[in-house]
C-alpha cells in the first residue's frame, strides 16, 4: 500500500510509461511506422481473411505462429513484412500500418479494425468461413493469385484490388 512520500513511479512503473507516452504522444503521432524488411511475392487464390490477423479464431491459426514469422527468433528489431510464412508453412501476408492502431477503410468503405499496429491477409479455408469473426475484418475472395503491397509514401496497404489506406492525413 502506498504511503505519503511515495514516489508513484516507484510503485508502479506501467504508470511512467503511460505518462510518458502522453508527453510523447505528439511526436509517436507525427512518426510513422515503417515496412523496411518487404519479401515481395503472391498469394494463391482462395479466401482470405483480411484485417488484424491477431482477432483471428485459434482454429484457423494461433497469432503467435503469425508473430514468430512477423519478429523471427523474437528479435523485434527485425520485423518482417510482405509474404511470410508460419511454422506450418502456411502463405500469408502482414504489415504495419502507417501509425499503429486504429480504424482504417478500403475504396469499398469496409471497415478493418486494428490493435497489433498490423493488417494481413490470411487463407480460410471453406469450412472455417462460418467461424471466422467478420466485425473488425472482412473474407474475399480472390480468383486467381494475388499480390500485396505496402506503399511507405501514403501508407496504402493492397491485397490485390483491395487498398487499405492507413495515413490520416485526408490530403493523401
């Protein structure tokens, strides 16, 4: 229990973080978040889940399979993003957005809620539709082998035809 004189900080150290990612909530705002390890490639047609691949059901993949390829050997200095592959060998793709978290919209005006910082394309298969929560993501499908790309400039994510744009900034 805290007693008078007690230096807050000393108590509960979460505490100085959050102050200090008030001070410093202007400048994580004006700094964007960067793809610097893209692995170009394609995905093979199919359904795909795309959004923040953390909400997605265990049954179709655990997150941490995302992240070991996401940050390998747990080296989170070295995010990867573009086409990556879990521990299965299973196809997917992930990047950042331009600022992190929040709610972001396609040229359709769907909507993608996002708290990992990452958007993603992941494969689904037919008969894991059904339990394949939709409120903050949404399936596609996609005909024929597709690429995904992350332009650093505006912040625009593709996954095929789909352009998630992850700037704030109207004027982009």
């Amino acid at each position: 229990m805290p007693t008078e004189g007690d230096h807050p900080f000393e108590l509960n150290p979460f505490t100085e973080l959050l102050i200090e990612s008030d001070i410093n909530k202007q400048k994580m705002i004006d700094t964007p978040l960067r793809n610097p390890n893209i692995n170009p490639g394609a995905l093979a047609a199919g359904h795909y889940y795309i959004g923040d691949l953390s909400y997605l059901d265990d049954r179709i993949v655990l997150w941490e399979d995302c992240l070991a390829a996401i940050a390998p050997n747990d080296n989170w200095k070295n995010l990867q993003s573009g086409i990556l592959k879990t521990p299965k060998g299973t196809a997917f793709a992930s990047f950042s957005t331009f600022y992190g978290d929040g709610i972001f919209y396609d040229q359709y005006d769907y909507e993608y809620g996002v708290d990992s910082g990452r958007l993603g394309a992941f494969p689904i298969p037919e008969d894991q539709i059904d339990i394949t929560e939709t409120r903050l993501g949404n399936i596609f499908r996609f005909d024929e082998d597709f690429t995904c790309s992350y332009d650093e400039e505006t912040g625009v994510v593709r996954f095929g035809d789909i352009e998630i744009k992850t700037h704030y900034n109207e004027m982009l």
